[in-house]
C-alpha cells in the first residue's frame, strides 16, 4: 500500500476541535473522497478520548459501496479467527465499513435524524444537496466532530459555479430556462471565511481557498477543570448550591448547559406559583435541549403534585425527547416504572410507537396525557398544558390552548426551522409571561465557528433588526430599486422565451452585498409566516423571481447604504406554449413553476391563459418599526406603475454585466495553485426604475394568508377575490410550486385570453395554511394601458361565477368564517356598482309557493315564530347576495344576520357572540328584514297583475281645428274617391265565375217544389264538379285505351286472313 505523509494541519485542525469541544468541516475535492474519510475518521477517533464515533452518511440514490455491514463484519471476523487478516493488504475502506457504526440515510430521509447526534457526518451527491438537508445535517454533528462533504473531480473550483443542481429543475420554466448557480457561487466564497474550515483534495493537500490555517497552532494541553468555560464553572456552583432543594436539585443535575438549568428553575418557578393564568415560554435556536426542558418541567410538576398534565404538539412523534425526558427525571426523582408509574404508547404505525400516555400513581393518581392541538376543548380540567415546538402549530390552535391553567411553551425562533413573526411577534408579544431564552448548544461548545459560517451562509440568524433612527419618510417620497442581479435583456411577450441573467452582485459575497442581504432576510422573517434556507436559494438561483427595495431619499452625500423600508420579490410567470398546456392537460400533469398559470389552466380548462405574461408577488416585507403607514401600498403602486410602462427607460442601452467566468482550460490554473476571491469589477447594487425597462406583463398575482386586514389591503390595492377552494389543503411557503386544485366547473370558453388585457381579475384560490391556521389565497390583477378599453364585462362574468359558487360553499367548509369576513369577500367596490336585475313573478313562483308567502307575511305581522320560515331563509339570502332583490337595502349589521343564518346555517347563539349584539337585537333585526323581503314581494306580484290588466286610456279633449261641414265635406270626398277606385276594380276583374245560372222558369219551378219553410233549395247546373271532372278524364283514357287495343286485334285477323 503507499504510504504518503498527512499534512499536519489536518491533524492539529481536528485536535483543537476536540479539545475546544467545536466542529470542524472538510470540503474533499475528487472522486476518491471517500477513501479520505477513513483517515479523518482515524484521526478524529485518535484525538477524543471516548467511544469510536458514529458517522451519519448521506447520500442521494446510490451510495457506491455495500452497506451491509453484519455481512462485513462476520468476514473480518472470519479473517481474524483464521489468521488471514493482512492490514496492508485489505482495503482500509472495507475496514472502516465494517468496523464503524454507521447510519445511511437518503437525503429525503434526513427529517428522520433530527434529535440525533453523530460524531462525524458525511455529505456526498452534491448535487443533490439544499439549503434545508445542509442545516439539517450539519446541526446533528457533536462538539469536536467532523463535517465532511465530498465533491466530484473538477479542473477549478469555478465548475461549481455551472454545477447543475438537481434543485434547478423546479425552477426552470418554459419561458425561463437559465439558471445561473449564483448560490453555489456564495457558499465556494464563504469557505474561505470559516475558520474551521478545509477545503483538500482527494490526497490530502489543502488548496489555497483554506489558506487561513497556515498559521494554525495547536491548542496547549488542558486539564479538565481548565477546559471548563465560565458558563460550566457557574452551571457546577448552581448545582452545588440546589444540592439540598428537592426535587429541584436533582433535575437540575440532567441538565448540560447554563441555559437549560436556568430554563428548568423557571419553568419550576412557575409550577410552584400555582398561579392560573400563567404563561411560561422558552425561545431558542434548534438543538439548545428546549424538549429536554419541557421533559424535566413535567417530572417536576408531577413532583409537586399535578394531577391533569396535557402535551401537545403537531404529531406524537415529536415528542420522543420530551418523554425520554420526563422519564430521566422520574429516574432522578426514583420513580420506578410498573411500581410507580406505567407507559402506554400509541398502536398507530404512523406514530412509531410513540409515547400519548403516562399514569402515575405513586402518591394519588396523576396523569401526564398527549392530544391534538385541536382538541382545546378537552383541556377543562386540565392543571398544566405544555406545547412543544409552538411555531409549528397553527396559531389559533395555539391561542384556543390557553386557558385558566399553567402553560408552557417552547418554541424554535429562527434557524432553518424558524418561523419569524408567526409565534415570535403574533402571540408571545400580546402575552404577559415568563420567559426565558437558551443561547447555548447541547452539542458543542459556544462561539463554534461551523455554526456562525451556517448561520451567515443560509442568513439564519437575522432576527436583530436595526432600528432606523432617520425618521419617516412620507411613502410619496421614497422610490422603488430593483437589485442590478435581476436585469438582462428584456423579452417581449411573445418572443423566444430564453434570455441571460448575469450572477446578482447581491449574492457575490462581497462585504456590503452581505450587510445589504442580512438587512432584506431579516425583513423576511419579521414580515412573513414562514421561511426556510431554500427559499434563499431560490431567491439567488431562479430566473423568474426580480427584487425590489423601497427606500427612502438618499442624499448625493451619501456613502453607507440605505436603509430598506420595504422589499416586495416578484415570479414572473406564465409565456407557456398552447400545445404544452393541451398535453399536460390531457395528462392530467404539470410541469414545475408557473403556479398560477397552470392553476388556471387546469381549473377552468383554457389553454390559452398560460400564453399570458404575468408576475405573482412572492413575498411584500415592510419593516417592523414602519408597518401600517402606507409603505407597502407605496411600493405596491409603484411596482404596478412599473410593470405598466409608467417609468420609461431613458438610457440608450441596458446596463450589463459583461463579466463571465472564464474556462478552466483558459486561465490554465491548476486546483492546487487556483486562488477564489469575490469579484471586484462588480456592477451597481440598485438601479432606478427609469433605468431598466421593464418586462411587459398582462396581470399581477398575489398569494398569502387570508386574514380580514390582509384582505382589506389587497382589495384595497384593487384585487378581487373570484375564486375559493372547499377541501384544505397544506399550505406551501411562498414560491412554492405545487398549485392548488379544485372541482369547480369550465365555464370558461376557448380563445378567452387571447387579445393582451381582455379580462381584469381572474382568480383567489383558498386552501387551509396548516402553519398558521389561515387559507391560503391567490388573487391576481390585470395591467392595463390607458388606451385600452375598459375590460369589466370579464371581470363581471368571473365575479359572478365566484360569488354563486362562495354562497353555495358557505354552508359546508367555509361555515367557520366569520359574517363580517365573508360579507368583506363578497362586497368588492372594484367591481363597480352591480346592476340590479328586478325579480319577476315567475322566478318567485318558481322559488316560493302561495303557503310560503303567507308565513313570510305572518311573521312579519309577529303573529307566528321565526322557526316557521326557517326553510326559506337560505333561499331568500341566496337571492339577495345574488343582487336579485333589486335595490333592497339591508344594513351591515342586517346581511351579516341573513348571511350566517341563511347561508352559513348558525344559530342565533353562535351569532351572538360572533355579531356582538344581544339575541333580542339580532332577531328585531331579523325581523326587520322579513318585512323588507315580504313588501318586496308583494310589490312583485301587484306588479305582474297590473301589467296583465287592460290598460287603460286617457281621452284628451281638445277644440277641432275645423268645422264640421268642412271635416264632412272632406271626409265624404275621400269616401267618393275611395268608392271610384273600388268600382274601377270590379270593372276590370272577371266576375264570370260568379255568375248565378238558371232562368226564372227554374227558378219558380224550384221555388215551389221546395215550399216556403225550406231554407237550402238545389239549382240544376251545367258546371261539373271538381272529382267529376277529374274523373271523366281518366274514363276517356280508359275507352280510348280499349279501343285502340281492340282496333290492333282487328288488324292482325286481317293480315292472318
């Protein structure tokens, strides 16, 4: 085998690791990296002092090896017990195999793993690898462990910049389809600022992006108690000093770090309160033991006697540590299962034997009792509620789980997990409570420089928002940039969908660019529900998403840069072929991105709306300090005005970034000799509006959380809600690319969306946000020029079939809105004042019968009970939300009462407290709008009756204008000139037809034969009738016939003679 000598700053790299109790990372370079990990494993197995490290290894689809490592192991057991095993000769990869405890995971599979703790954790498939699986699998890595990520074999460390990623493919589209790895770019540059970081090839060499650790020394050997960091000495004196307090003391002996000992005493602070009404919550980062925490909170409430404790959490799986816990605390507290208390687990498989229940009987009984987040109404007797991982439970569960108890909360604020504003800003805020907070890991010691590298790279720790000491602004003033990354050449609609997006100055690591970048991922997470690092990555590698920064003035004078008020991220969508949407349709599949297109498309059948250009708002940040004082309907309308060709590009030529990486082969650089730093020839950050024309776009799209005051701003922006879907369904982050379906009907015809503008607000799509327990809501807008006609007549027609389906759904999931939410769904001012169609006698009839009209009237007069109309109440607010009652005029107060009686079927009760009127009120109100209904209606049928009726006329009498011998004297020469006429005509027709026949000889004869009582007498005629006459002529034939046949008979006996 050969032998080569280990650069020694490898080994003093992992030994200071070690000894400091961090993380260090490896970046291995060729196709042979595996065989590299065998020796870092070595040395990492050499440098600590305990049990050989387990290794997690993750991977893609294939792993390249066997993996069956019993079948390894009893071959190198043979080996030994027959004396065969020859160390120099065997593979020492084969070795390490079979001697390692190892967990193989697919990178799919890495939510399994979360809890874990691993002494070394291997990364290979690159390409394969996100944002989301890095923090993931690097946070499972203990103190002095080893991170390693093994790449392909590559001339330049540059090839990663064109590296296909497998991520990619979702974000290219059919009319964006290049993607530039700006991402990769960040993380390669950022390698040389860790300084627990190597970056070696496949034989061991360090390359010259790690030339930080030339200088690296070894650390100088520490006895135990010098290794103790202030942190440890104050967490061994706070032990010491809880020696003789029980059961405090005791649970605080399970705890590892300063952090979770101080969050154990506050949360038994609380329980010893005994107080209703208390809030304990504990915020930290992942992996700072929050769960284990909770854990031993619970075996110290137990201690002090709870009798009804309740844990919640999104699934029971979660919560293994919790149990694992509150069991090491029954230990500490010698409880003993089967004597003490006993553990049931849950059959569901789903579950994986998870822990739902503990009974304990020690003392009394006391039960320690799992249930859903939903199930707040079982909670009645509940003595203590605990809630892991809030942040991930919608958050009126979470607000309908506190109650006149003791609650305690943990919750993950940021890291790859975090979720911002939902938990953080919504509701601990608005909470009187305790709190506390746990900064440092369980894993590994403070001040790890893998973490802080993880943090700066995936921006997870930008939760400190600087507060802007410049004052406000008014939102006329400040103006709209859209970052420089973002701009190349401009293509028209309806040209080839290919165009090139130089790499974004924001994301090339530059110092400013990060400053600038922490600022625009901070705004993130205070402004939105939900974000993870793969939204970063799309934000830096997608071709279709565009940036805007709403600034305030900025001096000529000024160099640091601005401060950033808002920031709004745009998805162009949509330029797709209408042969592919035929075929994806047919297929009953769609390609990835273009959310709203192909939602569309599919909803209603029409394959021309994909060929629409238009842009969906990912995400509308505005900051803390500045929220609700018009900054984002500012920038809103000025990205509007942008998009609609307001802001005319006044230079000659777009400014580009020329700049491009050149190839390996010439810059002729070897790995070993290849220096990577940022670039410094870099284009402007921000440009103005009027420096970069704008993408021509039909129509803006939105999608977000449907909350009152969200919808309030958007229609407020001039969207209109047109659609809603029935069955929840998970809720993505934004720019997620899995569309939302339904089964509403086509009703939409062929060729809709062909002219640019013909439609104005097209769709709202609903479904239940799991994360924040509202619907998840797309609305879009048409841009429209000024010279353009007016387009209401489509918006009209999709209005209605929105409003007709909302008002048929109002019954079934959507009963659970509010009055007031859905009336604010219905009632939209952008669509103009509707018209007002009258209702007719035959639709009445057809809705209502005679009987039904006379309870109508009945209840009006108070004379029977509302149950008696009942039945008709959701056929009468159909009809009035359908404008079909002509100008009936209810109050706000009166079509919340008919719409959540008639069509969401409430109860007076539950109106009550939703309406906030006493039930006496609302049923003088509902009273009041019976009487409208019921005059209404008569108004109808008197009006069928009257136009039914002969109209009567109105004689007008006025004085002649002639006298009556001069008017007769007019009228008898019309009459004569009349009557010459009509004498003319008989003169010149034929009346011989009419002629009476017979002679007065028969006319006496027949006179007097009939006698003077006959009524009908009979005239001898010499006309034949009509069948005589047709007859007679078919007998002539007949004799004729005869005769010649007999004259041909004659002949021939004569010739025969």
């Amino acid at each position: 085998m050969h032998r080569k000598k280990v650069d020694n700053r490898i080994r003093i790299l992992i030994e200071n690791g070690v000894a400091e109790r961090q993380r260090s990372l490896f970046v291995v370079v060729g196709d042979r990296g595996k065989d590299q990990v065998v020796i870092l494993h070595h040395m990492l197995s050499k440098a600590t002092v305990k049990a050989r490290p387990s290794v997690l290894w993750c991977y893609k689809k294939e792993l390249g090896f066997s993996s069956h490592r019993k079948k390894r192991m009893r071959q190198l057991q043979k080996k030994i017990k027959n004396g065969t095993l020859n160390i120099k000769q065997d593979d020492p990869f084969e070795l390490f195999i079979a001697a390692t405890n190892i967990r193989y995971c697919y990178y799919n599979e890495t939510h399994k793993i979360l809890g874990n703790t691993f002494g070394m954790c291997v990364l290979q498939d690159f390409e394969a690898l996100t944002p989301n699986l890095l923090a993931r699998t690097v946070e499972t890595v203990e103190g002095g462990g080893l991170v390693v990520i093994l790449l392909r074999t590559m001339n330049s460390l540059k090839q990663l910049y064109t590296m296909t990623m497998d991520v990619h493919s979702r974000y290219r589209t059919e009319a964006h389809q290049d993607v530039v790895g700006r991402f990769n770019e960040r993380f390669l540059l950022s390698l040389a600022s860790c300084k627990k970081c190597l970056v070696i090839d496949d034989q061991l060499n360090i390359l010259p992006i790690s030339s930080h650790v030339a200088t690296i020394e070894a650390l100088p050997p520490q006895t135990p108690d010098e290794s103790l960091g202030p942190s440890d000495l104050e967490l061994r004196e706070l032990k010491e000093s809880l020696q003789d307090t029980q059961p405090v003391g005791v649970l605080v002996d399970c705890c590892k770090t300063l952090d979770q000992a101080k969050a154990v005493l506050k949360f038994i602070e609380g329980i010893s309160e005994k107080t209703l009404r208390s809030t304990v919550a504990l915020t930290a980062a992942r992996g700072r033991g929050k769960s284990a925490a909770l854990g031993l909170a619970i075996a110290g409430a137990v201690a002090f006697g709870y009798s009804n404790i309740f844990v919640t959490s999104p699934s029971p799986d979660n919560l293994h540590t919790l149990f694992e816990f509150v069991f090491k605390g029954f230990d500490a507290l010698q409880y003993q299962e089967h004597l003490d208390y006993e553990i049931i687990q849950s059959l569901n498989p789903e579950f994986n034997k998870a822990v739902i229940r503990v009974n304990v009987f020690r003392e009394h009984r006391q039960t320690i009792q799992y249930i859903h987040p939903a199930d707040a109404v079982k909670l009645g007797q509940a003595e203590l509620v605990v809630i892991d991982e809030a942040a991930a439970i919608p958050l009126p569960l979470v607000k309908s789980l506190l109650g006149p108890y003791l609650v305690f909360m943990a919750s993950t604020i940021n890291g790859y997990e975090g979720t911002g504003r939902s938990l953080s800003l919504k509701l601990i805020q608005q909470l009187r409570q305790q709190s506390a907070q746990s900064q440092e890991s369980i894993r590994y010691a403070p001040g790890d420089a893998v973490e802080k590298w993880l943090n700066d790279l995936l921006c997870l720790d930008c939760l400190n928002i600087t507060r802007i000491v410049s004052g406000c602004p008014l939102p006329e003033a400040c103006e709209l940039y859209p970052p420089l990354g973002f701009t190349g050449p401009v293509k028209r609609r309806g040209a080839v969908p290919s165009y090139y997006v130089n790499r974004d100055t924001l994301f090339c690591y530059h110092k400013a660019s990060e400053v600038f970048l922490q600022r625009l991922m901070a705004l993130y997470v205070a402004s939105h529900y939900k974000n993870s690092p793969n939204d970063l990555q799309m934000l830096s590698d997608a071709p279709a998403h565009h940036l805007f920064c709403l600034l305030p003035p900025v001096p000529p004078t000024q160099n640091a840069l601005p401060e950033v008020l808002a920031v709004i991220q745009v998805c162009l969508e949509g330029e797709i072929s209408r042969q592919s949407i035929l075929n994806s349709l047919s297929r009953g599949k769609k390609a990835s991105g273009d959310l709203i297109p192909w939602t569309v498309s599919e909803q209603f059948q029409d394959p021309d709306f994909g060929g629409l250009s238009g842009g969906r708002v990912v995400r509308i940040a505005v900051h803390p300090d500045y929220q609700g004082m018009g900054y984002g309907t500012r920038a809103l309308q000025l990205l509007q005005m942008y998009y609609e060709g307001r802001f005319p590009c006044l230079e000659e030529k777009v400014l580009e970034t020329p700049q491009e990486i050149h190839t390996v082969s010439s810059e002729a650089v070897s790995l070993l000799e290849e220096v990577i730093t940022p670039r410094k020839d870099l284009p402007p950050l921000l440009l103005k509006l009027n420096e970069r024309p704008a993408e021509r776009l039909d129509y803006l799209g939105v999608s977000y959380g449907l909350t009152p005051r969200l919808l309030k701003f958007w229609k407020r922006a001039g969207f209109v809600p047109v659609y809603l879907r029935q069955t929840p369904v998970e809720g993505e982050a934004c720019g997620s690319t899995k569309p939302f379906f339904s089964e509403c009907l086509p009703f939409i015809n062929d060729g809709l969306f062909k002219k640019r503008g013909s439609w104005c607000q097209l769709n709202l799509y609903v479904v239940q946000n799991d994360l924040t327990g509202e619907h998840s809501c797309i609305m879009l807008k048409t841009l429209t020029d000024e010279d353009e006609a007016d387009q209401g007549g489509w918006l009209a027609a999709f209005w209605k079939d929105f409003r007709r389906r909302f008002l048929a759904l109002l019954s079934y999931q959507f009963s659970t809105f509010s009055p007031s939410l859905a009336l604010n769904i219905i009632q939209n001012r952008n669509m103009g004042k509707p018209a007002q169609p009258a209702l007719s006698r035959e639709e009445l009839e057809a809705l209502f019968l005679p009987y039904d009209l006379k309870r109508l009237e009945m209840y009006s007069r108070n004379m029977v009970d509302y149950h008696l109309i009942m039945d008709m109440i959701p056929a009468i607010s159909r009809i009035y939300f359908l404008n079909q009652l002509g100008d009936l005029a209810l109050s706000a107060a009166q079509s919340a009462l008919l719409l959540g009686i008639g069509l969401q079927h409430k109860s007076v009760d539950q109106l009550e407290k939703e309406i906030e009127l006493p039930s006496g009120q609302l049923m003088g109100l509902f009273n009041r709008i019976i009487r409208k209904v019921v005059k209404l209606f008569n108004e109808v049928q008197e009006k069928a009756i009257e136009e039914q009726m002969v109209a009567v006329k109105d004689v007008v009498m006025e004085p002649t204008m002639k006298t009556l011998s001069d008017d007769l004297d007019e009228a008898a020469k019309e009459f004569q000139e009349k009557h010459k006429k009509e004498v003319g005509k008989l003169k010149s027709m034929d009346l011989s037809e009419y002629v009476i026949r017979g002679d007065d000889e028969e006319w006496n004869e027949v006179l007097n034969k009939a006698g003077p009582n006959a009524s009908i007498i009979s005239l001898k005629s010499d006309k034949k009738r009509k069948l005589e006459a047709k007859q007679e002529p078919k007998q002539s034939k007949k004799l004729k016939k005869n005769r010649d046949t007999k004259n041909k008979k004659d002949m021939k006996l004569k010739r025969k003679k």
